[in-house]
C-alpha cells in the first residue's frame, strides 16, 4: 500500500496570502539548515519541546502531503465490515469556471494542484481522479477536515450524555485549570471558534515556533497549551478561526472517554462506517497525543465515507452512528461567524449555496456536502495556503450538482 502522509500545521494561518506562506517556509529551511551547522540548535530544539534542526529542514522541502511520515502517528485500523462504494463511472462536465474563464475539469484539477477528488452521487462513486503515482490506496493529509471529524466525536460524547456544551474545559482538565485557563470558556466557544484564546493562525513568518506552527511541531502539546492559554478577546464574543480550540476539544473528548482520539474515531466512526483501509493520526511524540486539529491521513474514498455519513444525517444503513441532533447543530450556522463566514461546530457553510457545508483543509483539502443533489465531493490537493477557496466552492458546488441522476 502506497502511503502518503502529510502534514504540517493547519497552521497557515487564515488567510495566508501565498508569497507570505513561501517567505515564511523559506525562512524555517534557512533556519533549520543553518542553524543545523551550528551546535547550538540541538539543545534549543529540545529546550523547546520543537523537532530537530534536521527535521525542520525537510519539513520546509517538502509537499505539504509529504510532511506526516515526519512525525510519530497511530493507526486507525480498517472496518472489521468494509462497505465499498458502488461505482457507476461517468465522464466530467465540460467546463467548470475558473479565473473568469471557462476551463475543463482537467485544468481546473491542474490549476488547483490536486492529488484527488472523489464525486459521489446517492452513495455512487461517479467520477474520480488521482495524480499520477497516486491513487485510491493513497493516504492523503486531512489538514483541518480533522476539525470536523472531530466535531462529529464530540456530538456522540454529547448524545450519550457524557459531554455537554455548557461544559467548561477549566473544570473538565485538572492540568489546564491549574494552568490558569479562563473559568468562562465553555465547550460551546471551542466547537464554534468563540473561545477568545490568542494562538494565533496568523503568526509572523520570523517566527515559526509560535502560534499555531508551534502547536504544530511541539512534542508535547498539554505543555504548549498550559503554556498559552491567555485570552484575545472575552469567550463568546466574536468568531476568530483558532487550531487550538479544536485541540482543548481533543484532550476533553480523551479525558470523558478515557481512550486516545484515535480509538474513539475507531470505534464509533471508522469501523462502523465500512472505511476500507486503515488511517493514521499523526502525534505530538510516539505514544503521545493526537494533534486533533490536523493531521488524520486516510484515503480519498473514506474520507468521503465521512461526508456521506454526514449525507445521510449520521446513519448508516439503519444505524443512527452521530445523533441526527448533531447533524441538525451543523446546518445551522451559530450566532457569531468565524473569519466572515458562517460556521457551526467545526463545520464551514459555503457562500455558493446555504444548504451546503464543507470541511476545508489548509492546502485545498474539501469535504462538499450538498444534501439538495445527495453529493458528496472530496478534493485533496497541494494547493496555496487557503488560496482561491471560494472559488474552488464554487467549482465543487457545480460538480455535486452535475453528478445527480
């Protein structure tokens, strides 16, 4: 099985513009290269809870899709009872829009560098693609479509009562309360980015072992959380897209369940949705935390086994899997937008179409659900840092709707 593991952080930041993303992994190989000549580095990397100089270098070097093999992870082993799509292969639509103008799908996949995309139609796979050297025993790089895998965890936490939004991570982690963690903030803030806490996603280039690139490449994240825990603005206020709320949601969701992420994605998501190959969620250090707001590598056709799970108001088959409250919580946009956009639990509602939510990756990473036209399209790219995402929207949008019977 061919495996491609991914990451870095979800890390660029919101809105990263593509020549800051480039300065700023130019300045992480610089650094990591020259201070790597330099013996100083070692000792500062491990002061720092931070990868090897070494490692930070190739970090900087290498496709986002590359970067997972990096870092430990832990597996999230195949369904016992694997429910393979049906397929029913049909050609692409002509041309989509694409930079004001009209293109083939073939350019537009080109164009937005992308390793694969899935289109399902009623539960049928009706077009798929894969770069060359790719295919479907790939395992492609989440980024952020973890946030709302994870939003799926927390709503069967809350659906059997072992969770609940009012709830306050202050008195749910012993270790952050004593940290200092604001008594104010609530379960609530952290599913809907309200929580006001400062890690930023728009870090300065020059410094890339802060904010959430620190969150990223730190070997111990219940430390760098403890660590940084002060507030940008009072819980509950305003909307600001922050990695680390989704990340406070993981350690909450290990602590209430007593398992490792990846166990609570195995047994209630993974194994009863028929996902045909194992996944891997990469760690803080081996044996160590999930990074919850990143990183789950997986196959393009199980990924959309998540979006069709969602399709399908959290059924499969005659097995109601996430509580079809928890699907009804995600179309319905919460009071505060995130970054301008309207935003539920971990889940992005997309301006091409009210009825429709994705989730997005840093690096063109999409789960597109239109419940309208029953279709389902995941895209997995390599693309700019958050770049030309409305408009990839609006391409996904037009590819759902032409994939109807």
């Amino acid at each position: 099985m061919q495996i491609l593991f991914p990451m870095t952080p979800d890390q660029l930041p919101p809105r990263l513009n593509t020549l800051s993303r480039l300065w700023y992994w130019a300045f992480l190989g610089a650094a990591g290269s020259a201070i790597a000549i330099g013996g100083l580095a070692w000792g500062l990397t491990a002061y720092k809870n931070m990868p090897d100089p070494v490692t930070l270098a190739r970090l900087a070097f290498v496709e986002p899709s590359q970067r997972g093999a990096l870092f430990a992870s832990r597996e999230i082993p195949p369904s016992s009872h694997p429910l393979p799509f049906k397929e029913n292969f049909r050609p692409w639509i002509k041309t989509v829009p694409w930079k004001g103008q009209q293109v083939s799908v073939q350019q537009f996949l080109d164009a937005t560098r992308t390793n694969a995309i899935v289109v399902v139609n009623e539960g049928v796979i009706k077009q798929e693609w894969y770069r060359d050297g790719m295919g479907p025993n790939t395992l492609f790089p989440s980024w952020s479509l973890a946030k709302s895998i994870v939003s799926l965890m927390v709503g069967q936490a809350i659906g059997r009562g072992l969770l609940h939004e009012d709830d306050r991570p202050e008195a749910l982690l012993p270790n952050l309360q004593k940290a200092g963690i604001d008594p104010r903030i609530t379960v609530r803030n952290l599913l809907d980015m309200t929580s006001g806490l400062a890690i930023p996603e728009n870090y300065n280039p020059w410094h890339p072992f802060r904010g959430t690139a620190g969150m990223y490449l730190t070997h111990d994240l219940g430390a760098y959380i403890r660590a940084h825990h002060s507030l940008a603005f009072t819980p509950g206020s305003k909307g600001v897209y922050r990695s680390v709320d989704t990340e406070i949601l993981g350690l909450i969701l290990s602590r209430v369940e007593h398992l490792t992420l990846s166990e609570i994605l195995s047994k209630g998501i993974w194994d009863p949705i028929g996902a045909k190959r194992a996944a891997y969620w990469n760690l803080d250090h081996p044996g160590g935390r999930e990074k919850a707001f990143c990183c789950i590598n997986a196959a393009a056709r199980d990924f959309a086994k998540i979006g069709q799970l969602v399709m399908d108001r959290g059924r499969v088959g005659n097995r109601q899997i996430i509580p079809e409250f928890w699907i009804e919580r995600l179309y319905h946009p919460a009071p505060a937008r995130v970054d301008g956009l309207e935003y539920s639990a971990q889940w992005w509602h997309t301006e091409s179409d009210i009825n429709d939510i994705s989730a997005i990756g840093v690096y063109g990473q999409y789960i597109y659900i239109d419940p309208v036209s029953r279709s389902v399209v995941v895209k997995l790219s390599d693309y700019g840092a958050e770049q030309d995402e409305a408009e990839t929207l609006d391409v996904l949008n037009i590819l759902a709707e032409a994939a109807k019977d």
